[in-house]
C-alpha cells in the first residue's frame, strides 16, 4: 500500500570503558577471585559495546539482540559504579542532521551514563523499526513481525521521552529532544496500527472490525501529522520534510479504507444511500492522496476497488433501490478500534541476558557497608579506647604511689625488680633512638601528603580557571556544567583532608612535648643495671615493714589489678575479631522497600554483636575503679609506717620518675607507629583522590575540546553579516580588485555555435584629459549608472584573457568607467609597446602601475 517509515541510528564514537571501570575495580576490592572476575566482566562489557556500536547493524532480530544485552547491562551496571567519578564521557552524533561540508554534523559529549542509555534506546527503537519496515507484510508472520517491532520502537522512544530531560540534566540533541522521540513514537504506533488494518483484511475479518481499526490507524496518523507539523524544530529536518507527505498520504488511506469498509456495512444493512455516500467520500481521499503525494504512495489498488464498488453501488441504487443519499456530515461517525500498545520498557529487555558484574553489588550497598564499616569501627575504637584509657589511667595512679617499687624496694638500696624489667622492656624496644628515627620521619610523611593534596587541588583550579575564561567569552553558548558547581564535592573532600592534616600536626606536637618531658627518665631507663642503680638514691632500709600485713594487703590489691589489666587484653583482643557482613541484610533491604536504611539496620547488628562485649568491659572498669581506691587508702597506711627522711622521699621521687617515663615511653611509642601509619595510609588515600582529581579534569579537558569543536563549527556555519540586496550592477559586473588588471566579464551565449567567436562588447570612447589630470583622483560620480538586465542563462567561466580588437593587446581599464570612482583611482591609460598614445597620454617614459605582458610575447593578432 505505502513505503513504512524507519528512523536512522545514531553513531557513537569509540569510547575505552577498561581503563576507568578497572581501575574502580582494582581500587575498591582486595586482590582475589572476585577482582579477577569483575576484570574479567570489564573486558567483556567492553567488546560488547563495540559489537553493539562500533559496526553496521545488519536489519536482523540477532542485532537488535545485541543493542537490546548493551542496554541491559547498562542499566544493571548502573547502580554498581560512581559514574558521575569515574567521567567517562561518551560522544554521540544526530541521528537526523546529516552536517554540512565544512561545519560537520551535531554531536553532544557528556560524561553521563545516563545519556548513553538514552542514545542506546533510541537506536533500539531505530533499528526495530528498520527491521520491522524489512518485513514482508504478504504473510503472516511478517505481520506479526512488523507489529511486534513497531510497538517497541514505539515504547523504546516513548521511554526516552519520559526521561531523557531527568537522565541528561541538560538540553539534549533534537533528535533526542522530546518533542522529536514523542513524534517518533507516534508514527511507530500508528504504523503497528495499520499493519492490524493489514492483517484483519487478509484474515478476511468483518467490514465492521475492519473499519473501525482503519479509523483508528487513520486517527493516530493525523496526530503524528499534526505533531510534526505544529512543534517547533521538527520540520527543519530534511527527514521530517520526508516523511510529513507520508504520513498525510497515510491519513487519507486509512479514513478511505474505513469508509470503504464501513460502506460495506452500510450495504449489509441496505442503507445504500449511506453506502453510496460513504464510497464518494473515499473516492475524494484517494484522489487526494494520489494528487498530492503520488510520488510517496501506491494508491492504485485502493482507488479501483473503491472505483468498482461505487460504480456497482450507483448502478444497484439507480435502477432497483433509488435510496436518498445522504450528505457526510449526516452520515454517523465511524468507531474506533485499537489492537496496539507501545510496549513498555522494563529491564532486562532480552531474554538471553546473564549481569556480568552479577556478583558486583550496587553502590548504595557499597556505600551502606561503608557507613556500617564506619559504624563499626567507632564501636570498636570505642571500646578499645575505653579499655586504654583505664589502663593508662591505673599506671599513672601507681606510678604516682611508687607501686609496686616501693613494695620492692624495703632494703633501699638495691634497685627494685619492677624498675629493672621496665628498663629491659624499653632497651628491647629500641629506646631513644627508634623513637627519634619514628618523630624524625614524621615531617617528611606530612609534607609527601600536603604536597599531594595541594597538585590535586591545583589541577582543579587551573581546569577550573580555563573554564571561566571560557565562560566568559562564549556567555551562554558555553552550555556545560561549570567546573565550580562539579567540583564542589572533591573540594569539600579536600578540605576535610586538610583539615585531618592539621589536627594531625597537633597531635604530633602534643606527643613531641611528651617526649621531651620523659627524655631524661628515657634516657636513665636505657642504662645498664650498675649505671641505673648508681642513679637511684639510696636511703635508709625499711626492713621493719618486710612480712607485715599492709605489705601484704596491697601486694593482694596489685596482684587483683594486674589480673583485671589481663582481662582488658583479653577482652580487646576477642573486640577486634567480631567480624560480620552487612550485605545480606542491605540487598534484602533494596530489594524489598528499594532503599537502604543503614543506621537503623546497622546499630541493630552492632547491639547484638557487641551488646556482651560493652558489658564486661564496663563491669572490668567498675571493678578496677574499686581496686585504685582500696590500693589508694593501702598505701596511705603504708606510708604512715614507714620511715620517712628525705633521702628515702629523693629514692622514691626517683623511682615514681621511672616508672612514668616507662609507661610514657610505651605510650609515646604506639602514638609515633600509629602516626607513621595513619600517614602512610593517607597517602594511599590521597593518591586515590589524586587520581580522581585527575581522571575527572581529564576528562573535563576532552569535554571541552569536543565543545569547542562544535562551537568553532557552528560559527563558521554562521553567516557573517546579514543579508543584503547586491545591486545588480555589482552582480553583472564585478568590481577590480586592488592591484590587479581588471576581471573580464563572463560571456554569455543565448544558443551554442561552436564556429563563430564570441564578440566583444562595445569599446566606450576615452576620455579626454591633459597629463596633468591623468594624475588627479576623480571624484566618484554621485549618481550611480542604470542597473544592468541579469542573463538569461547560467554564465560560463571567464577567459583567462580577453583578446581585444585586432592591433590591441588587452582591454584598457577605462573600459569600467564605475571602477575609479568606486575606488578613487586615478585613470592611466594603457600604451603598448610600439604603438601609438591615445590622445592626451602621459609621455612613454612613465611606468604603468599594473602588470603587463612580456616583452617578448607576440600579440595575440596579427598587426595592421
């Protein structure tokens, strides 16, 4: 009946996905099988883009299935990847606008996942309809073919309709816009409409069903008429210029094929009137169709039987049933039947899709185990922070009550066992010198790491220094996302590292003042056992307190105590080995209520796993808090016994110096190597954050030279002033050009005589002047000549030289008398070698100031 309308694809630029998605990869999941195999799925997504885009899709259901598995795992993929980090910027051209030979095609880069969904789609909606447009419609299965594929181009452009402005948070290209996928979908319903109409005829179904699906499919076809003829930007389109004679062809068609139909009905029912009435009409709408749109539909076929049928309907009417034919607009109105639906878009779209990254799990579970692992590990610190703090709290109460050296030291002058373990504890541990080699390094990790932060931060400033100057100077045809507003997360981020930076620094000065104050003590500690006691005060022995029962009660307390610390190890060491996976619970969670509720779900896990645990840490601090009192009022009724002078009060000072800088020493020791980790991991971390700092202005840079490209080629596509009207004097003959002879005009032939010579025109008569005006400007005239007639025909090309009247060499200039006023030149006239000046001439020895011919050239004639 008519040619079906397909869509064009559009075509996509080859983008590398393995190089960004590995490198997410590698970044995010520890070395192992899991890594290996999302390695593995990056590779192959990567190949299955390029069959999907990189090469001519044949018109088969096989390439539609490769379109259909890319946009699949597009969306699966989606949620599992930061693409708005990773900017990876994928570049598509219109599908419609063919470019033109110095400006190029429309095109539109965007590190967006979201638009290349889109340009997906809509190349699954085009090459539906091109396979579907493919089918052969005499049987069948080519109706249901055709029928199936329409629906979903129909439903493919619809989508994108629906999401195109959310998906690119920009103005799209037209042919994505949704006025253009809106008309498109449209088209692809009414075109499913008709291959029903199609079907239900050859299924020889009843005029009355007939009818009424022919008048729908005639209905949807002036809908799409009218949307491509009505919305703004469409009929620009050379394609939409096509194809708006089909669709009103098509419109004509169907209310004919429903009236004729319908007419039959009319006959069923012996209102021949209404039969006659009816067949009239579609007569007309054929004969509009063939009149107006021939060249773009057959409609031959339909116009002789309706011509049959109205010829048998006049001649049953005239002679036997002389039935009143009524006018159409009293005839009643057709019904409407519709058998088609644009098929909704619901992932996965093929059959024979399997997730590569299936084991992958979506970002927002990534990001709740990461607040869980945070959460996490709050809760431990926590406890273990808890834990420490008693403990460094308890050797700093005994320190200052000299225990358990004063317990040992009753002779007074030996020096006590505690002291001397504590010395080996701090030679075995590399005394003074690991600790000065660990502050040594500090600044030199602090400056590596401001250092990386401050070229990250750079690269964003400059990429976002070079993007306001642009800003600038294009204003609003500078359409991206400014620099500022997307660089806001990774500066806030930079920020927070530079202030984890400074309160770093603090801390390392506070355990630097530390250091210093225990230096001494640290140093006496490292000695040897002779030297240390040499050190030590000695004072006068106690040996009266040996065996009494305050000694004893409080080596009873100390001995508790020590056993509630070795508790505390205990318990610390069981609070780092919980272990638990949140996964689970978080999928289950998005699966059923399509959101994560991480606080909620996660502080439930943590009160179960570490509920016993903050119990028996509280009840070790309780119970550690009741020994310290009953050690503190011990001693009080120990130092009330024993003999006091000052040579004791001296040992004793010294010996409480000691144990402190021991505990010191410890302490200070953990904070230097928990620092020099805390500095080295925060150099992995802010190589990572370089890395997107730099992948993300890399990309910024490619994203401008494509924007700068499409603006440098719609400038020059521009015109450069507005248009005017040339007079026609101009037209027919143009002006010389500065310093240079002046152009022979183009000749022009009213029929072609290949022997005779053209004629040259006219030669008008110089002017007479004297030499000394021949130097003078001539004003220009101030009334312009007459406008010179057009040519009736097509001018050919101008000689390269004209040759004059025979004994003449070239036409003088003064042969455009409009030139020298044009320019304000001077005319000098021309004399030839060996002939003759015009009158008034200047004097032969005056050089002429255009080029003349070689002097060894013969002139073109012969000389009279």
């Amino acid at each position: 009946m008519a040619t079906f309308i397909s869509v064009p694809l559009k075509k996509s630029s080859e983008v590398d996905l393995v190089k960004p998605l590995s490198k997410f990869v590698t970044s995010t999941y520890p070395p192992g099988e899991e890594q290996t195999e999302s390695l593995r799925a990056v590779e192959e997504l990567n190949k299955l883009r390029k069959s999907a885009l990189g090469r001519p899709l044949d018109k088969h259901e096989s390439s539609l299935e490769i379109l259909l598995r890319y946009y699949d795992q597009l969306c699966a993929i989606e949620p599992k990847f930061p693409f708005t980090e990773l900017c990876l910027t994928f570049t598509w051209k219109d599908a419609f606008d063919k470019g033109s030979l110095f400006g190029g095609s429309v095109k539109l880069a965007l590190a967006s996942l979201g638009y290349e969904k889109t340009c997906v789609l809509f190349n699954v909606g085009a090459l539906a309809s091109q396979i579907a447009s493919e089918q052969n419609l005499d049987n069948d299965e080519g109706l249901k073919t055709a029928a199936k594929f329409y629906q979903l181009a129909s439903g493919a452009f619809a989508h994108i309709k629906d999401t195109v402005l959310s998906a690119l948070n920009r103005e799209p290209t037209m042919d994505i816009s949704p006025e253009t996928v809106g008309t498109l979908s449209q088209i692809m319903l009414s075109q499913a409409q008709e291959v029903f109409v199609l079907k239900a005829t050859a299924d020889k179904m009843k005029d009355a069903i007939v009818a009424k699906l022919a008048n729908q499919a005639a209905d949807y076809y002036g809908d799409a008429f009218k949307q491509c003829q009505y919305k703004e930007n469409l009929p620009k389109y050379f394609y939409f210029q096509e194809v708006l004679p089909v669709l009103a062809a098509k419109h004509c068609m169907m209310q004919a094929t429903a009236e004729l139909h319908q007419s039959a009905l009319a006959n069923q029912k012996k209102k021949f009137g209404e039969e006659i009435t009816r067949l009239q009409h579609a007569t007309e709408l054929v004969k509009t169709a063939a009149s107006r749109y021939d060249e773009y539909v057959n409609v031959k076929d339909l116009s002789d039987k309706i011509s049959r049928a109205l010829t048998a309907a006049k001649k049953d009417n005239d002679f036997i049933y002389h039935d009143r034919v009524p006018e159409v607009k009293d005839l009643e109105h057709i019904g409407k039947a519709s058998l088609v639906k644009a098929t909704a878009i619901q992932t996965p779209l093929s059959q024979k899709f399997t997730d590569l990254f299936e084991k992958m799990v979506p970002m927002a579970v990534q990001q709740s185990m990461s607040a869980a692992n945070s959460r996490k590990a709050d809760t431990v610190n926590r406890l273990i922070g808890s834990m420490r703090e008693a403990t460094n709290l308890c050797n700093g109460v005994l320190a200052s009550l000299n225990l358990p050296a004063a317990l040992e030291d009753l002779s007074g002058d030996a020096v006590p066992q505690s002291i001397l373990e504590k010395s080996r504890a701090v030679v075995q541990q590399g005394g003074l010198q690991s600790i000065e080699q660990l502050i040594k390094d500090l600044p030199e990790l602090l400056q590596r790491n401001r250092e990386i932060l401050d070229e990250s931060l750079k690269m964003l400033d400059d990429e976002e220094t070079t993007d306001n100057e642009l800003r600038g100077k294009f204003n609003q045809r500078w359409s991206r996302t400014p620099s500022g507003d997307l660089y806001k997360p990774l500066r806030a981020e930079g920020n927070n590292f530079r202030n984890i930076l400074d309160k770093a620094v603090q801390a390392d000065q506070v355990v630097k003042e530390r250091y210093t104050a225990h230096c001494e003590m640290i140093a006496l500690l490292c000695k040897p056992e002779n030297e240390l006691c040499a050190a030590i005060p000695s004072a006068n022995p106690a040996k009266t307190l040996q065996g009494s029962e305050v000694v004893n009660v409080l080596r009873a307390q100390l001995a508790q105590l020590d056993e509630v610390k070795r508790e505390r190890e205990v318990l610390e060491g069981e609070v780092k080995s919980v272990t638990f996976d949140m996964t689970a619970k978080f999928l289950t969670a998005l699966a059923q209520d399509g959101a994560i509720n991480e606080e909620a779900l996660t502080t439930s896990e943590l009160d179960t796993r570490y509920g016993s645990h903050t119990q028996r840490v509280q009840q070790n601090l309780r119970r550690q808090e009741e020994l310290l009192s009953q050690i503190q009022v011990s001693h009080q009724e120990f130092s009330a016994l024993k003999q006091s002078n000052s040579e004791a009060n001296n040992r004793e000072e010294v010996l409480k110096k000691l144990a402190s800088a021991h505990d010191s020493y410890i302490e200070i020791s953990c904070n230097i190597k928990e620092g020099t980790k805390f500095y080295n991991d925060l150099t992995e971390i802010l190589l990572k954050f370089q890395n997107k700092c730099s992948d993300i202005v890399f990309a910024r840079k490619t994203e401008r030279d494509e924007l700068l490209k499409e603006l440098q080629q719609s400038i020059a596509r521009e015109p450069s002033a507005p248009s005017f009207n040339i007079p026609s004097y101009q037209s027919n003959t143009p002006a010389p050009a500065s310093g240079g002879p002046t152009p022979v005009p183009r000749t022009v032939f009213t029929q072609q005589q290949p022997q005779a010579k053209p004629q040259p025109p006219a030669r008008p008569p110089l002017p007479n002047i004297s030499p000394q005006a021949a130097s003078t400007p001539v004003a220009p005239s101030s009334t312009n000549p007459p406008p010179v007639a057009p040519p009736s025909q097509a001018q050919g090309p101008p000689y390269s030289t004209y040759q004059g009247y025979p004994g003449y060499y070239q036409m003088p200039m003064a042969y455009n008398p409009y030139a020298y006023g044009q320019f304000n030149m001077p005319y000098m006239p021309y004399q030839a070698q060996g002939q003759a000046g015009c009158p008034g001439a200047p004097p032969a020895q005056q050089p002429y100031p255009y080029p003349q011919q070689p002097p060894q050239q013969q002139p073109y004639y012969p000389q009279q």
